[in-house]
C-alpha cells in the first residue's frame, strides 16, 4: 500500500512539472536601438590616431572669437583728431630719422607731420596692449597676405591695412556691411568673384579675400599711379577720391586732398602709417607680441564630400568648435554643405587632416546616421503605409463591453495612434460592437499570443505589477548660504577670508566695513556657495506584460536563457550587428576574438560574454546644478563665457523667453549628471573639499600680467581677479599672493 502511494505521489508531481514547462513562454529578445553617445563611441574607437600635439589652444580661439578689438580700433580711427596733441615720451627728432628710414623702405610717401605724430603717440599711449594681441595674431596672416600681394606685385606693407580694416579678425562686419579681413562691401565682392550665400561667405575667406585685394589695390593704382591714394580709395572709393582732386585744383598728394575727403578717411591713412610704425619699431617701445596662436604651415585643407557640421567634427576629431570657427571663418553657419558640382573645403590641424581622411568612411557614416534620426515631412505615415504593404497581416477585432482602445493596442502591440488612424477614429473612447481593422505581421503576432499566455497563466505577477515602482535620484545644487563668523581675540580680515575661503573686498561689502578694521566679537556675514543634495522620488512607468513574463523567468532558470549567437546574414557587417543587438563595436571584436570588421557570410558571433556571469548594476546618477547671482554689468553674454557654457543652455535652465536678466537674481548656469560615488564621505569633507575647490592660491612671478594669470583659469576675467583680491590697478609685485575662484 505504502508503494502504492508513492508512485502515484511522483506520477503527480512528475505531470505538474510537464505541465509547468508547456506553459512557460521565452521572452523575445528585446532590439534597442544603439543611442546617439553609444554609435559615436563605437565609431571613434575604431579611428586611426597620429600622435601629434594639437596646434590651437581652444581659450586663445575664444579670444579671437571676440569683436571687442575691433570695435575699440574702429572707433579710434572714426574719431581721430590729428590736431590733438598728445603726451608721450618719443622725442619729434627720433621719430623724423625712424619714419626717414620706412620712407627709404617703402613707395609710400611717409613724410613726417604734426598729425602722423600725434596719431602714432596715441597709439602707443593708449593701444599698447591691443598691438600686443594683433602681433600675435599677425604671425598667422601675414604670410597669406604676403604671398597674395606679392602674386599681383603689390608693396608688402599693405598687409598692415587689414588691422586698419578688421584688427585681424574674419568675422568683423562694419556698421555699413563692409565684411571680412579686407571688409568688402557686398557688391564689391561680388565684382571681385567672393561669392555669398546661405552657408559661406568668401569674404571672410583669408585667401581669396586677399587675392581679391590685391587684384583691387593693382587696379586702382593703374587710376592713380599713387599707393597713398590707392589706400584712400579703399576706404572711401575711388570717385570720392577724384572729386576731393578736383576740389583741391587739381592736386595729387594725399595730404594736400585730405581736408577735402570725409572724416573717416582723414583719419585712415595717418592710422595706416601709425601702424606701420608700431609694427616696424614695437621692440624700441617695449611691445612685446603674444605668442603664435598657429602658424599656417601647420595646417592643411580636405575636400568635404558630404554634408558635416562643426558639432559632428568636434565630436569626431575632438578638435573645439572654436578652433573650427577660427580656421574656417567662412562657413556662417557652423556647417560645411554639399552641393552638386561644387566644392567645399575645411582647413585643420596637419595632425586631424591625418586623422579625417583615414577614417573617413566612417565620419561620413556618422553624419547619415545622425541626418537618419532627425525627424522627415510625412515619415511615420509613410513609414506605417510600408509596414502595410510588405510583410503585414490584416486582422480584425470586434469590440466588446469594456474593451479600451489602449487594452486592444496593447494586446496586439500596436500603437494607439496607429489603431485610431487605421479605423479614422477621431476619440479615444472604443466604439461598442465595431469590428476593428489591425494590421500585424508575424513578430507582432508573437507577441500578443506570449502576451496573453503570459496573463491567463500568471495572474499573481500582473497583480504584483499594479503596485507603482519609484526610484530616488539625488539631485545636487550649488546655493548661496549666509553664515556668520564671532571675531575672536587677534582676528584680522585677512586670516578670515583665507580661513573661508572668500576675499577681504567680499567680506567689507557684505557688512558694509569702510575699512579693514573690525571689531572685537562682532558678526561677520560670510556668504558661501555650498553644495545642497535633494533627493526626487520619481515613478517608473514599466510595461505590465514584460513584469509577468519576468515574474515567469525568475521562477525557471532555462527561460533566462537567450539566443547567445548570431549566423551572419547577406548585407550584415559589424556595425549593423553592433546595432541591432544593441551592444559596442569593441566588445563584439573582443567577444569574438575578431581583429578587424570582416565577418564571414554564415558564421556564428557570440553576443554575450559567458564569462561575465554577474550583472553589472547601473551606476547612480546625480544632477549637478551650479548657480550664479547676476551682478551689476552682467548680462546673458558674459556669464555664458564665464562658465564655458551657451547663452541657449542658461535660456533653456531657467525658463527664459528673452535675453533679459535682473540685478540679484539667480540663474543656473551648469546643469550636469554625474555618478555618485557609493563610499559616503562626511559632511565636513564634502565642505572642506568644496572649499578647496573654490579658492586657489596663486603666486605672482616675474613678468606677470593680470591678463597673462586671467589665461591661465578658463573662465576667470581681470575683473574677478581684481574683485576677489582687492586691487584697484593693474599693477603686480613677484611674491604677491593672488586668491583664484575658479571652482
């Protein structure tokens, strides 16, 4: 009997497992697309790199980027008064044998006179260190100059009109539309072959620009046989220049016309000659030029064979936007087009010329897989009519009581968009007793019966679904924290501002001190930008089916099992495979022992590492936010550079609807996620190193400037030096200690 009895135990138990594993359904294999971070990675990591230093520093390509040098010269020149004396050291002798030997040199009439005097002393008074920069930036220009004005045989020393012109900056445009280098007006360029369009503009093209000026500066010298009235002529056209002869009687030196020219050009051609003498003689008054921010051989031009914008090319070749700007002024619209049957060209660094053209191929693969995700006129219309038309099935579905149109999208795998376009539905409320057409191939098929086996064998695990998941995110913001300091016994300010880390001139603002004496026991405010965590709890919206058939998985270790290979197919490669199964390029390579991207029709690639059994968890995140106070004289522009960021990202994290901002208000300016570290550090680390990174100590050496120091920290100008030390001048002492926040 007892027998029996357990036969017909195991018999039972021996069924239920049976029954167990009929039931059970493997979940498809879910594709996710690769994301735009994980292809641009898998691209780059196949690039072929030379070892060559870059050749442009991306802080000195922002510097260029500015138009603040050329304002200022333009408006020195607009309102230059000969006649106006100036007080300078330069003795009148010494400058009449310097401007004798330019004359001696040149074919230009370099005479002296009051007015050249007076011009030159106010350059040097109050222009020395603009020149500093333009020399620096000269040493990649000149050359170009050179070489185009000796092509057509034009004097050299014309290539100092173009800092007259533009102060060496392409992107300079004047208050009458003059543009470029060489600031040709829009249909002077035109006659002269620069062509303007939507994305390029030849005049402010270096080379053609300048093979368009000398071929110009040759044809008005076959008019007046005169270089000092050809230069005339460029600033206000030869037909001013021939009335202002005709109402002299007659005369033809440019100083015996110039009462007779407009204003501006009274002023152009003693700035020219100024120039040239500061250029020729700067080492005798102590200017010394900036260093070289590139030097022109080192560069090299590409024929672009695709449309490819400055964004993809720094992502690629991790070369700046800025740098792009500054060797590519042309392109107006930070894009190099493609247009039929004509020919456009990008200049870099010789080092990323090697770079782009040796992997070529796959720049160009990058730019049509970001063309491919941007949104197309009538795509998912077209795109559902295909489906249609290929490989769909037409099922149809009659409503019943308590049918909802997401429960029927839902079970086919549909979209409730499609559902309603399908049936030209206007609600989303279900029509009771209406057959609906459905269209699904065969995977959608699947789908839905694994679906619905998965519900009628698992209720538990729907049930469990229905509870809400939530995740907590940590979200760290930078705010402004006043606290108050006691002043103890021998306290200075300057033992108070170290030990917080602010400065003396912050501190006497805050409590309004006159002086740098305090009181014993008083209350210091001190105002801290501290860190602040906040932790958000957000809900996971999650798919009720995948939670049951994952409920199923975990109860049997074969439904865990996925398909762990993959037989390559006609068509396939390696990107292909890398994104359809939504793993790395590298790590396909690594799993497959494969050194290069040739794979055979017919063979099997591994897509998983079997030796990797644990899971890796996702690392947590947090939300970095950094803000700024809005002080007087502030506005979008200037702190968009001051944190490195774009005056659209700080409109885009504060909600704005314009450029305005108010005095005292607070704006985010750095928006950024990070991984947190799992290992807690106390709080009075977290604020010991948040102080640190907030104030640096810098030394003053030998030959220091407040401008050469401001170089150093990306985002920190003279004035916050200035500021945050106390100084009301500019000038420094070796030794003196200067307090950087920079962090």
């Amino acid at each position: 009997m007892t027998v029996k009895k357990i036969t017909s135990l195991a018999l039972i138990l021996l069924s239920t497992a049976v029954f167990a594993q009929d039931t059970i359904i493997k979940a498809p294999i879910k594709k996710t697309p690769l994301t735009q971070r994980q292809y641009l990675d898998s691209i780059k990591a196949t690039f072929i790199h030379d070892n060559i230093a870059k050749c442009i520093d991306s802080m000195w390509m922002k510097e260029l980027a500015s138009l603040d040098l050329y304002e200022e010269l333009t408006l020195d020149i607009r309102n230059i008064n000969v006649d106006e004396k100036v007080d300078y050291e330069l003795p009148t002798e010494l400058l009449k044998e310097r401007l004798k030997k330019l004359d001696e040199k040149s074919p230009f009439n370099i005479e002296y006179n009051v007015g050249l005097e007076n011009v030159i002393k106010s350059f040097l008074k109050n222009r020395k260190r603009s020149f500093e920069r333009l020399m620096g930036i000269s040493q990649f220009y000149f050359p170009l100059f050179e070489e185009s004005l000796a092509a057509q045989n034009i004097p050299l020393e014309i290539k100092y009109l173009s800092v007259v012109e533009s102060a060496l900056n392409p992107r300079a445009v004047s208050r009458v539309g003059a543009t470029g280098l060489w600031q040709f007006m829009y249909q002077t360029g035109k006659q002269y072959g620069l062509k303007v369009d939507t994305y390029a503009d030849d005049r402010r093209d270096p080379l053609k620009a300048s093979n368009a000026a000398a071929q110009y500066m040759k044809n008005m010298y076959a008019i007046f046989g005169d270089w000092d009235l050809v230069l005339a002529s460029y600033n206000t056209g030869p037909g001013n220049v021939a009335k202002a002869i005709r109402r002299s009687g007659g005369k033809q030196n440019y100083w015996n016309i110039r009462p007779y020219l407009h204003k501006e050009t009274q002023g152009y051609v003693p700035a020219f000659l100024a120039t040239m003498y500061i250029f020729e003689y700067h080492k005798e008054h102590g200017i010394k030029p900036d260093r070289s921010i590139a030097n022109h051989f080192a560069t090299d031009t590409v024929m672009v064979k695709r449309h490819l914008t400055f964004k993809q090319l720094s992502e690629l070749l991790e070369v700046s936007v800025a740098e792009l700007q500054f060797l590519n002024p042309t392109y107006k619209r930070e894009e190099i087009p493609f247009i039929t049957g004509e020919s456009h060209f990008l200049r870099l660094p010789v080092d990323k010329i090697a770079v782009f053209t040796s992997n070529e191929d796959k720049i160009y693969a990058y730019a049509d897989y970001e063309s491919s995700r941007r949104e197309k006129p009538f795509q998912s219309m077209l795109a559902s009519r295909d489906s249609i038309h290929s490989s769909s099935n037409v099922k149809y579905y009659k409503v019943r009581r308590g049918d909802s149109l997401s429960e029927i999208s839902d079970k086919y795998g549909i979209s409730m968009s499609d559902l309603k376009k399908w049936n030209r539905l206007k609600s989303n409320r279900a029509p009771l007793g209406r057959s609906l057409k459905i269209y699904v191939n065969d995977n959608t098929e699947i789908a839905s019966a694994n679906k619905s086996t998965a519900k009628e064998n698992d209720t538990t695990a729907i049930a469990s679904n229905s509870n809400k998941i939530f995740k907590e995110e940590k979200v760290v913001s930078y705010k402004d924290v006043v606290k108050y300091y006691r002043v103890k016994k021998g306290d200075n300010l300057g033992e108070i501002s170290n030990k917080h880390g602010v400065s003396v001139a912050e501190i006497k603002k805050w409590n309004k001190l006159k002086s740098s004496n305090i009181a014993l026991g008083a209350n210091l405010k001190i105002i801290k930008n501290e860190r602040v965590v906040t932790t958000v709890r957000k809900e996971i919206k999650s798919d009720k089916t995948e939670t049951a058939v994952a409920s199923n998985e975990s109860n049997n270790n074969e439904t865990n099992q996925v398909s762990d290979y993959y037989e390559v197919q006609k068509g396939d490669n390696l990107f292909s495979i890398a994104k359809k199964f939504n793993v790395s390029l590298e790590d396909l390579k690594k799993w497959n022992n494969l050194e290069d991207l040739n794979v055979q029709l017919g063979s099997k690639l591994a897509l998983a590492n079997k030796e990797e059994s644990a899971v890796a968890e996702t690392p947590k995140t947090e939300t970095k936010i950094v803000e700024h106070k809005v002080r007087k004289g502030e506005y979008l522009g200037t702190i968009a550079k001051k944190y490195n960021v774009t005056v659209a990202e700080i409109k885009e994290w504060n909600n704005l609807d314009n450029s305005n901002v108010k005095l005292g208000e607070t704006l985010i300016v750095s928006k950024k996620e990070v991984a947190v570290n799992e290992a807690k550090t106390s709080k009075k680390e977290d604020i010991a190193a948040n102080e640190r990174s907030e104030a640096k100590l810098y030394y003053v050496k030998k030959g220091d400037s407040l401008f050469s120091i401001a170089k150093k920290y990306p985002g920190v100008t003279i004035s916050d030096i200035k500021k945050w030390n106390g100084i009301k001048n500019e000038s420094l002492k070796p030794g003196m200690k200067l307090k950087i926040n920079n962090g």
